[in-house]
C-alpha cells in the first residue's frame, strides 16, 4: 500500500527544507515519488532529488486542487501503477486550499492502492498575522484542515512572536500537534512521528495509571473491568482522538495543551474533553477519591534542571496544586538541552533527552489547582 504525505504551505515557508529532511532522514531506503504542482512557484531543486533516486512528475495541467480533480487522479493511479512507490509526497500549490487537496487524494484513493497518510502545513512564525490578513481563507484552510503545523523560522523569531503566532493559529486548529522547535534540530524520524499525530503526553500518562481495584495499569477497560463512564455532568468519553472531517481520512490528533475537543462547525468530532472528570469504578458506582482530572499545557518557555526539580518538589509536598497523582513533561533548557521530568507521589526523576516537537507539560490529579499550576510553572 502506498501512504500519500500532503505537504503545503505558502511559497517561502519552508517546504523545500522540510521535503529535504524527510527524503534523508525518514524515507531513506524508500521509494518515493514527488508530485509538485507548479502554480508561479519556484520548484524544488531537480537536481537534489535526482541525485536521490527521486521521480519527479510535475503537474503543470493546472491547479490539483481546483476543478482538475479527474485529471489528478488520473495522474495518482498512473504513478501507482508505473512506480508502487512506497511513499507519494504531493506538494500543492500554495494558492490553493488543504482540504480541495485532501478531498482530491479521498476521492481516488479506495480505486487505487494507495492511502492517505498524514497532510501537513508548513507556516513562517513571522508571518501568520499579515497571511491571514491578506489571504483570508486560503490561509485560514491550511491550517484548519492541517493534521500537523509546522513552525519555520523559529530559531530566529522573538519568543513573544512565536507566541503570538501560536495562539493565532490555535484559533484555526485547536488540535493537531504544532511543531515548534526549529526542525533543525530534531531529526526527521521524529518530525514524520508527529505528522502522523502520534499519543499525546495525557493519553500516555492515562494508560499509566493503575487501577486502584486491581493493581494494573489499563484504560478505559481492562482485566478487572472498569471503565471511564459518564461523570457527574453527563460527559461521556470515549478516549478516541479520532479525527473526522466531513471528507478527511479519519486522523488521530490528540494531545495535552488544556483545549476542549468538540463537534465544530467543519465537522471535526472529538468525544474527549481536556480537563474534565474521568472516573474508575464499577457500573453503577462512582468513588469520589478515584475522580482524577488533568492539566495540562503546550509551551516554548525555557527552564533549568533546577527549576524543574523546584517545581515537582512543590507539587509534591503543597496541597494546594491538588492531589497529584503524576507529572510528566519535556521542555527546552536554557542552556538548549531538553529537560524530561517524571513524576509520581514522593519520587521524581530530571534528566536530558532529545529535542521535542514543542514543550508539553501534563499533570494528572484529584481537584487540581489549574490556575495555581499554571503559575508554578510560570505560564499564567
């Protein structure tokens, strides 16, 4: 079966540098075929690619995501039939919109031998203020309809800009993974892992918990039978993270960063809520000291060792944060190592680890504190 990769963006965001990084680092010693759709831009180096064994097959018919959806699928099943590549990477034009891109591949791919895998938007940090502005919705739909947002420049914007942009951006897409960290600096393995969205740190830490029935570690259901169930307010979770546009491969994009998943008006359904009550019990029961909830945050802030060790010892000896029952999470240190903390009631461990896509803070407990928490960790 063949996985087909979307990579768009507007021209000068980054997608060559990306597309680059994947053929060496994440599809070495696959076949791939890459299908550009030249529309004013300038194209990727051919002769890069040729050096890398690369087919190139242009589509200069038109815009793939306009009106010449037969012809495109025409084009897909004969590179399929000619090459059974093991990846197709498309490279849309940046004037059109994701989800015309999307729809196109969905509307072919049941005849062929292929699946789409993961579809991806490339945006400048400096510059998601003035795209919007000017592009309205065609920018708007890149990021909307994005599985995963990858940040360029942001080894060279100001933190506050990237904030900034963060937070416009999670206006458009409250779900998929943003991909921070200058991708320099992680390796391509690990940036295709997020592409194709993989558990976020809440749903790991979720598995993790044992059972205080039986002992074991198990979600939703498990050797001794308990489950999540409806809580006091009638929500009712599911634990799917899957996402579902009305014409998008089901793609699950899950993770911590305190947003509310919900039905939305593109048809997106989420059935678990961050942050509300999850219970363990038998049917029928519901133990009050069992009702854990999490927090949980995406941040690029910047800490030391020191610090880290300082806030888990606070969580652990202060019980105004809440009950905790862990702590999980992996930052940027200042001195440009990354911190990895864990933590479980009086036990810690801080040590290095490999870059990450984006900090991510989890902390999973009884009557949290959020406010408070969010505060301990300089994030108010």
């Amino acid at each position: 079966m063949t996985k087909i990769d979307i990579i768009s963006g507007f021209l000068g965001a980054g997608k060559t540098t990306l597309i680059k990084k994947l053929l060496s680092e994440a599809f070495a010693g696959e076949q791939v075929v890459l299908i550009e759709n030249e529309f004013g831009e300038i194209g990727i180096d051919g002769g890069f690619l040729k050096e890398s064994g690369i087919e190139i097959r242009e589509m200069n018919s038109g815009c793939i995501c306009c009106s010449l959806v037969g012809d495109f699928g025409k084009s897909l099943r004969e590179v399929v039939d000619t090459y059974h590549p093991d990846r197709i990477l498309i490279e849309p034009s940046g004037v059109g919109k994701l989800s015309d891109v999307i729809k196109a591949v969905q509307d072919v791919q049941d005849e062929i031998d292929a699946e789409l895998n993961s579809f991806t938007t490339v945006v400048d940090v400096t510059k998601c203020r003035i795209y919007r502005k000017n592009f309205g919705e065609f920018f708007s739909n890149q990021i909307e309809y994005a599985g995963a947002v990858i940040l360029s420049r942001t080894d060279k914007a100001k933190p506050e800009k990237i904030e900034e942009s963060v937070a416009l951006l999670r206006e458009l897409n409250d779900k998929a993974p943003f991909i921070t960290t200058p991708i320099a600096r992680l390796s391509g393995t690990k940036i295709l892992e997020t592409m194709e969205a993989g558990k976020s740190l809440e749903e790991e830490l979720l598995d993790e918990i044992i059972c205080p029935e039986c002992g074991h570690h198990h979600k939703e259901s498990g050797c001794c039978g308990h489950k999540h169930h409806d809580d006091e307010h009638g929500h009712h979770h599911e634990h799917e993270h899957e996402h579902h546009h009305e014409h998008e491969h089901g793609h699950g994009h899950g993770k911590c960063c305190g947003h509310k998943h919900h039905d939305d008006e593109h048809g997106h359904h989420h059935e678990h809520e961050h942050g509300h009550h999850h219970g363990h019990g038998h049917a029928g029961h519901h133990h009050a000291d069992d009702v854990f909830t999490s927090w949980g945050r995406e941040t690029i802030h910047t800490y030391t060792k020191e610090q880290i060790s300082g806030i888990l010892e606070q969580l652990e000896s202060d019980g105004s944060y809440g009950n905790v029952l862990r702590a999980k999470g992996m930052v940027a240190g200042e001195d440009g190592e990354w911190i990895y903390f864990d933590m479980v009631p009086e036990e810690h461990e801080v040590r290095a680890g490999a870059p990450e896509y984006t900090g991510r803070i989890c902390v999973i407990g009884a009557e949290l504190n959020e406010d408070a928490l969010a505060g301990l960790f300089g994030l108010s």
